[in-house]
C-alpha cells in the first residue's frame, strides 16, 4: 500500500507517526508497531525524492533543442 | 519603258533617310500615348519596345541614363504617355527616341484611391484593434517581393543575420506594373494556402505613387485582409503610406526593419534561454535539498524515538524499585529506630542544657543556707509524693552508712583518706562515726 504513496502523503502520515510517538502515551509494543510504520514512511518519501532527483538529472539535454532551430 | 521621273538620277539610300529625317523635324517633341509592348533591354542597357493602340503600332527607344533619371522602366501592359522625338534610324526603323515618360491619368488613379480607402476605413480595416501580433518566433518566414534585386537580398540578409537558421520561404511577384496587383495577390493567397509560414513580408524598394500603384489597390488591400498569416510590409521610404501599410498588421519602411520586426535575435533567445535554464537548474537543487533535509530531520526524530521509548520505562522501573525499598517492613523499622535515636539524641541534648541551667542558677546564689531552705521547704513541700525518694536518698547517704558502722577517715585538711597511702604514721587524722568522731594519730601504714 505505501508503493502507491506520494511523497506528500509518505510526508504526512510521517509527521502524524512522529506525532504520536513524540505525545507518548501509546502501549511500548504500539509504540514499536508505530515506529515501524514511521520508518516505512521515511523510506517512501527518501525513494520519491531520489526518483525525482533522477528525473531531473537524466532529462534531456537542453542543447540539442537548440541545434534544431 | 523608263519613264522620264525615272530617267532623273535616283537618291542614294543615305539622300532619302536624310530627306525623310528633315521631313520628320516637325516630330521632334511629340507627345504619344499608348501602351507598351515587347519590351526588350539592349546589351548596352537601354530599353526597346512598342508603343501600340488599338490599330497601330510604332517602335520607341529609351536610353538606360534617361529611365534612371525618370525613374521609370515601362512594362509590358502599362499604357502611358510618351514624349519624344519620331527619327528615322540607319537601320531604316522608324523609331519614337522618349525622353519623357508620364503614367496615363494619375488624377483618375488617386480619386479612385481614396474611394478605396474610404470604403475599407468604414468596414473597420485599419483599425488597430484588427491588427494581428506577430508571431514571437516565426518558425517560417515567407517573403513576397521580387526574387532579385537589394530588397530581396537586404531580407535575406536581415533575417538569416539575427538568425541564422530560420527558414525562409520566398513568393516571388511582380511588385511593380500592370501586372503588380493580381501577382501579389496570388503570392499571398499561395502563402496562406500553403501554410508554412508563420508571419509574411511584401517588399518593395520604394518608388513613386505610380510605381506603388499595385499596393494601393483594393484587390491586395483584400488579400492582405483575408490573410490567415500575419503580414508586415515593407514598401521602402515613400511619402505617402500606401492602402497595404494601412491594412497589413505591421507596417515597417526599409527591408532590414522589416527583418528586425519579424525575426528576434538568436543569440539573445539563447541567453535568455541559458538564464532559465540556470534558474531552473538552481531551483530544482534548491527545492530537493530543502525536502532532504526535511526527511533528515523526521529521520533523526524517528531515531530518537526507540531509545526515548525504553529510557522512560526503564526510568518507570527504577522509581518502582525505590518505591518498594522504602515500603519493605526492614526498612520501616531502621526508620523509626533512626527516628528514635534521633529523638533520643535530641532529649538528652535537651537535658543535659536544663540541666546546666539549673546549675547556674544554683550557682548564682550564695546563701548555701537559702539553699538549703528553699531545698528543705521544696523537700518538705513534696514530702509526701516524693516520699520513696526520700527513703532512697536517705540510704545512700554517708549518715545512713556511718550509721549502720562504718567510718569516715579525714586527714588534717579534712579530705576524705580512701588509701593507707594518703598518710603516714605520727600524722594526725580524724575519724567521723555515726555519732561524734575521734581525734587518732597514725602509728603505722599498710598497704
């Protein structure tokens, strides 16, 4: 399910697990479940980052539609 | 057979050409008007043509310096009038030699101008709010003009200069003459049916009212209405702005402004270009580096939570622990024994300051006799409720001792002897009994 997050969503649903670890009222296992979560989420928003860093590195070179005209 | 008119000697060739060029002297500034045909540029570049009406045809003859002059060079169709002289050539061709060309009926022309004019100002041609924009950057650029001379050339030039690569497309027509008006109008009609140009210039080098004729015309003031394409003119430097300046969507004099107009300079699109190009780039870094560091924050934040979770309930433990150890029943117990000791402490401190209070007191009167009262009076006083600690005062006092037989000895300073050591044999001492006491001397001691 977290395959089809966008970087926005991963970000928020992110800052609610901090959220809620930070308050600290949860059981230690929920807490660890949550922990869980939260670092799923991280690494989602770190890949969608890295794939538009990629996106814009390997976009075409302005140059050569310059030559064309 | 030979008639007498014919016995005469005959003329010579040269004789008759004379004769009839005398006979032509009155010719010599005639004023002619027909129109021209056939003509033909000389090698030596003068220009041979006819001048014709409906009947009759004669051959005339302009030198290149006197057209320059005029400014004119007659076309094929156009009808106008000609002054010059009727002479006679060697060749034996009769020749109109002009001098003078004027067109036929310019005031007919100019009213009929201005009744053009008038009828596409009331349809709203010139209106700027009509006009088209030109394109920013015309892919194609189509020119109608004649395909040779500086105009053309002076374009080109302008276009491929301020950009090198653009594509051009040249429409040649006949910009110029009888023909001008119906051959413009083809071009561009062609140009917008093709469709390959984006934006399309009509040059000319400039000229006369006469020799502008064609772009006064309401068929290319039509044309140039009903063009898809935007159209810039560029008609040379005229006093007069023509019906085509007036109708098209931009409207410039020399060829080079029209190149100018029409076509932006490349290399100020590359800088411009390269400039995003740079502020893009920037911002895009910007941008992925500001939600990298967001995510490094929450990752450390997130680190921070595991450690965080377990020190709070170790932290929990340790309070229970400490909890518990003060409740245990030992620990209860060494409590209020340290209570005890404590309070005990503090009661004999307490003690122990009255109890020096009460010694100075003592102290601090010297009547041992109204000691002794106050003392008597106290004992007497309480006599009864501290009758046991009488009796177990009394007990213990010497009195009761001697009393019950045993003896007192005091050496000559009246101190209590309590060794055979605090006296030697021939001192005196003193024996205190239960009652009275005894004056003695020592005789020997014994350890």
């Amino acid at each position: 399910m977290s395959e089809q997050l966008s970087y926005e969503q991963a970000l928020e649903l992110l800052d609610r697990k901090l959220k809620a670890l930070e308050d600290g009222d949860l059981s230690l296992d929920d807490a660890l479940s949550v922990v869980d979560e939260a670092r799923t989420y991280l690494r989602v928003a770190e890949q969608r980052l890295e794939e538009a860093r990629k996106r814009i590195e390997v976009r075409p070179e302005g140059a050569g539609m310059d030559e064309q005209r | 057979m030979v008639r007498p008119e014919e016995a005469r000697r005959p003329l010579t060739v040269s004789e008759l050409s004379f004769e009839i060029r005398r006979a032509l002297r009155p010719l010599s500034t005639v004023l002619v008007k027909g129109e021209v045909t056939g003509l033909k540029r000389t090698g030596r570049g003068n220009y041979s043509f006819s001048v014709r009406d409906q009947q009759a045809v004669m051959q005339a003859f302009l030198y290149g310096d006197q057209a320059r002059r005029l400014g004119i060079v007659p076309e094929d169709g156009q009808v106008f009038v000609f002054r010059g002289k009727v002479d006679l050539w060697k060749s034996g061709a009769l020749n109109l030699i002009v001098d003078f060309i004027q067109f036929d009926d310019v005031g007919r022309l100019r009213a009929q101008l201005e009744a053009v004019k008038r009828r596409l100002e009331l349809e709203g041609a010139f209106a700027p709010e009509r006009k088209r924009r030109l394109p920013f950057l015309p892919r194609v650029v189509a020119l109608i003009t004649s395909p040779t001379g500086a105009v053309i050339h002076d374009l080109q030039e302008t276009i491929r200069d301020r950009y090198p690569n653009m594509e051009i497309l040249v429409y040649p027509a006949q910009v110029q003459g009888t023909a001008s008006p119906g051959s413009v109008v083809l071009a561009l009609r062609r140009c917008n049916q093709e469709g390959r140009a984006d934006v399309v210039v009509i040059a000319r080098g400039g000229g006369s009212f006469e020799e502008l004729y064609a772009f006064d015309t309401e068929p290319v003031a039509r044309a140039i209405l009903a063009s898809r394409i935007p159209v810039v003119t560029a008609l040379g430097h005229t006093s007069d702005r023509t019906v085509a300046d007036m109708v098209a969507d931009a409207e410039c004099r020399t060829p080079t402004e029209a190149g100018t107009r029409v076509v932006p300079l490349k290399r100020d699109l590359l800088a411009a270009l390269a400039e995003r190009r740079r502020r893009l780039e920037r911002e895009t870094t910007r941008q992925l580096a500001g939600h990298a560091e967001r995510l490094a924050q929450r990752r450390q934040r997130l680190a921070q939570v595991p450690p965080a979770l377990l020190r709070r309930r170790a932290e929990r433990l340790e309070r229970f622990r400490s909890e518990l150890a003060r409740l245990s029943p030992v620990r209860q117990l060494e409590r209020r024994e340290e209570l005890l000791r404590e309070r005990g402490a503090r009661l004999e401190a307490a003690s122990r300051r009255l109890l020096r209070q009460r010694r100075a007191e003592l102290a601090g009167r010297d009547a041992s006799a109204r000691l002794e009262r106050a003392l008597t009076g106290r004992l007497t006083a309480a006599e009864t409720g501290v009758g046991h600690r009488r009796r177990r005062l009394q007990a213990l006092s010497p009195e009761r001792v001697l009393a019950r037989g045993y003896s007192i000895t005091l050496d000559e300073a009246g101190h209590v002897l309590r060794s055979a050591a605090g006296t030697a044999p021939g001192r005196a001492i003193t024996v205190r009994l239960g009652a009275g006491s005894l004056a003695a001397r020592v005789e020997e001691t014994r350890p």
